[in-house]
C-alpha cells in the first residue's frame, strides 16, 4: 500500500481524451475556478489518491459511485433507484443507460460487477466490502448485490463511497501495475488533465457528455497556497479553507464566508500497547492533566468546542449526551501518577500545524511531573509511524463524525490510516460488530451510545477538539455543507454535486 501511495506522489501525469459534446449540452457558465489547498493529496484515481478526506474528494471529482448525498441526503448517481430485501439479503440498483466512461464507453452492471470483485481481491482503503458477498449483472443496466449479513451502513459506506471502475481498462491488471494515464479514466463530472504532485495542483476540464447535467465550470484546478486569505485577496484562487479569524475581513472584502459543523476532532493518539500507556491509571492522569478547555481558547483563538470523550460531536444524530464530562484537574493527575513514581520520557510526535497544541500539552503534562519532548514531523511521516505502532503520542485527527456511526468502528478498533487500534475490550468489540448489523434504529442507537460511553471511560485516545472550519469563496458557485459529510462524512463543502445544472 505505501508503494502505491507514493507512486500517487509521482512528479507529473498528463491525460488527454478528446470527447465529441452531445446536442444537450448548454454554455458552461464558469471558465476557470481554482481552490487553494494546503498539500499534494496523490493522483486522484483510486488505490492511488492519499486515503484521508481531501484525496477522496479530488478522485470523487473523476469518478462516480452507484448514489450520492446532497445538502438533505442520499440522491441518485451511477443508480436512478435502488431497493433493500431483507429477507435475501440483497440491493438492487438500476443504471442510468446515459452513463458513459470519458472515452466513450457505456458504464453497465458489468462495471459494478467487475468492480465489487476486483476490490475484494484488491483491497481498497476507503472501501470495506467484507460484508459484501459478491454482485451478479442480471441486465444491462441492473446489478443486484448480495449481502453476508445484515450491513447497516451499506448505502453510505458502500453504495455512496465506492468509485466504479471501467472493466476494459482495470481487467487483467493490478493496481501496481496499470497505466497511470488509464487509471485516471473516470465516468464523473471532470475529466483529469493534469497532476503535479511538487505543486499539489490538479487540473480537470468540464466532462461535456455528463449523464447527469451540465457541468456548470469549464476547468477546475484544485493548487497548494501558503497563504489562502492572501491568495484570495490578490484572486489567484476563488476558494479555500481559511482561518476562522480571517471570516470578518473576507467578509467585507465581498467573500461568502461559512463554517462547518463540527465533523472533525483533533486527537492525542495514545499508544496504549506501550508501557505505561497501558495502563488505564496512566491514560487517566493524562486526560485529567490537559487543559482542553485552555486548547481551545489559545491554539482555535476561541473558535472551536472541547471534544467529547466518546469522539462523536453533539451535531450528530448518533452523539450520547450522558457521557462523562472530565475537566483539567491537575491535583488528581499527579494522585493518579503515584502508581507510577518513575514514569519514563514520553515523545509526543506533531505536525508543524499542531505545534502550538503539542506545546502547550508538553507544558500541561510537565506540571504534573510527565516528562515529554515534542518531534514535530510531516504529517504523512506521522501517519507512517502510527500505522506501524512505533510511538508514544502523536496528534492528528479525522473527519467523518457527521455520518453513519460505523466511522466508531474505523478510529477506534478498525485498519483505517488513523485507528486507535484498541481491541482489547471484549464488550466493545462485540458492540462494534453489532454497530454494524443493527437495521433498527432505536437498537442501533443504545449500541451506539454504549460504544461512546466505553471509549470515554477506557481512554485508548483523548479528542481535544472540534475546530470550526470556515470556507471563504467567491459567491459563483453554491457550495454547500453535505448532510453527514461527504462520501463517509468528509466535512468540506467542495462537493461535486454543487457543480452540476441537473437535467430536467
């Protein structure tokens, strides 16, 4: 998987399709638009995209999945309607016939098909189809997939996330070994023109036959920024994410300014495999020694909540608001520390954007007698080293905490980038598994709140915050806030769907 991911980073793709416009396209209102950003996020194809958030949403750009959310929930895509049978254990999706792959080809039950099984054998990250026994094309345009048990995420995790690969191209080739100018062949609503991993830039032109509507902007270009206010104000980019601080003087500089809800957390991974964070005594007296509350006031300027122990945030439909609320009290961390009179050095790993955070945690811990040096380090050598165990603290963090709860079962026990990796609570493993195979609601919610309930009282990771994120854009195009986030609850506002003038 890391070969892959660095091949993602590769110094600069082209891919030319010429496509003929079909009679119902109108004059795309838009010429260029262009979203500053902070970092490359690999080649926007899937296997090859960085698995957090913003490479899923540049790949999401070049291909579909079978449906969608918009600003209210699920809309078709690739799928005009779908159906559950519970008692077969099965979906129905029927296609769009209008559906074609950038060069030209019809998209078909085939392609779903092909994809399902082509991801089984080749596991892709974003994607977990464990659940997922196989699909069968029983027409042109209608595939029918078929459960192993119950799967109660199955329309957002799988359905809503997983992109559809083009069998002519994928067919009797890995992921290691395609060609790249073919990987980037989509059926979505841009076409990929260009990638420069050293600039972070994307390019993409307009897919004039979109089966969906008319693409509203001609070229999209997503480019790395050091300073996104600054290039806002000089109009080099027309969009970004910029300090919430900021919102008052873009504000007045004529900028639609807007804030999320808060779908992403700021977290002290612990490795709790490690002496003495395997102690729950420990993990204790680190929670009761960090001042979250001062977090939030000096490092978010006041722009931001303290995070709840139980990871998710109060806007999500699934958030348990008995949980255990825990103030800094330094007195009983150094009681909860006499269990451990020479506590070793700790290193606490941070991206340069978390240093503030990670100094003033250093500070919290070293008035409680915890002795911790702060490595700041690229964000993407961090996740390396997390993945492999190889730390004692480390801050990052993830959205997804507006959509289905089954993002719990990911960060806490699961192979995602970012998971705590705590298994080792029976009870709790046996609620994620049922997270995953309750279909009633109201039963779904008691194990949902239950598993919040569990990580705030076993602490495998300590949530700081909720930062507020605020977008600055131009006011051209009418972005929105996805219910839930997009895809598995990426809470940018950058959805594709924003782009689109649907067809009557």
């Amino acid at each position: 998987m890391k070969k892959i991911v660095r091949w993602g980073m590769g110094a600069f793709w082209l891919v030319f399709l010429v496509l003929s416009s079909p009679a119902w396209a109108k004059p795309l209102n838009i010429d260029r638009y262009v979203i500053g950003d902070r970092k490359d996020w690999g080649f926007p194809a899937p296997y090859f995209h960085y698995p957090r958030g913003p490479g899923y949403l540049r790949m999401s750009m070049v291909f579909d999945t079978l449906i969608w959310k918009d600003a209210k929930g699920f809309v078709p895509m690739l799928a005009t309607s779908w159906r559950y049978e519970p008692k077969r254990l099965t979906y129905t999706f029927d296609l769009n016939p209008k559906a074609r792959w950038h060069d030209g080809r019809p998209v078909t039950a085939e392609d779903v098909t092909f994809t399902i099984t082509y991801m089984k054998q080749h596991p892709y990250p974003w994607i977990d189809l464990s659940h997922v026994a196989g699909a069968t094309a029983v027409a042109e345009h209608r595939v029918v997939i078929q459960l192993t048990r119950p799967y109660a995420p199955f329309l957002e995790d799988v359905a809503g996330s997983m992109p559809i690969l083009p069998r002519h191209i994928w067919k009797g080739t890995t992921p290691q070994a395609i060609d790249r100018k073919k990987a980037g062949i989509g059926c979505g609503p841009f076409i990929l023109k260009a990638y420069d991993a050293a600039q972070g830039a994307y390019a993409f032109a307009a897919n004039p036959r979109y089966y969906r509507g008319t693409v509203m902007v001609k070229s999209l270009r997503f480019q790395k920024v050091n300073d996104p206010v600054f290039a806002l104000l000089r109009k080099d980019i027309q969009a970004a994410v910029v300090p919430p601080e900021a919102g008052a003087l873009l504000r007045r500089k004529g900028y639609t300014v807007v804030s999320s809800p808060t779908y992403w957390v700021l977290k002290l991974l612990i490795n709790h495999r490690r002496s003495p964070m395997n102690e729950l005594r420990f993990r204790r007296a680190l929670l009761y020694a960090i001042d979250r509350k001062l977090l939030v006031k000096t490092v978010l300027h006041g722009f931001g909540t303290v995070a709840s122990l139980g990871l998710l945030p109060p806007q999500s439909p699934w958030f348990n608001p008995n949980l255990p609320k825990i103030a800094c009290d330094p007195a009983k961390a150094r009681e909860l520390l006499k269990a451990f009179p020479r506590p070793r050095p700790l290193t606490l790993l941070a991206p340069g954007r978390f240093s503030r955070a990670a100094e003033r945690i250093r500070q919290d811990f070293g008035r409680v007698g915890i002795r911790v040096t702060v490595q700041t380090m690229e964000e993407t050598a961090i996740d390396a080293m997390i993945q492999k165990g190889g730390f004692d603290l480390a801050l990052s963090g993830h959205g997804g905490l507006g959509g289905d709860p089954r993002i719990l079962n990911d960060v806490i026990a699961g192979d995602f980038l970012l998971s705590e990796r705590f298994t080792e609570d029976p009870r709790l493993n046996a609620l994620l598994k049922k997270n995953l195979e309750a279909m009633d609601p109201k039963k779904r919610h008691k194990i949902v709140d239950e598993i919040q309930l569990i990580h705030a009282r076993q602490i495998p990771a300590i949530p700081l915050y909720y930062p507020m994120m605020t977008v600055a854009h131009d006011g051209r195009v009418p972005w929105f806030y996805t219910r839930g986030g997009i895809s598995k609850g990426i809470p940018f506002p950058f959805n594709k769907d924003a782009l689109i003038r649907k067809k009557p």
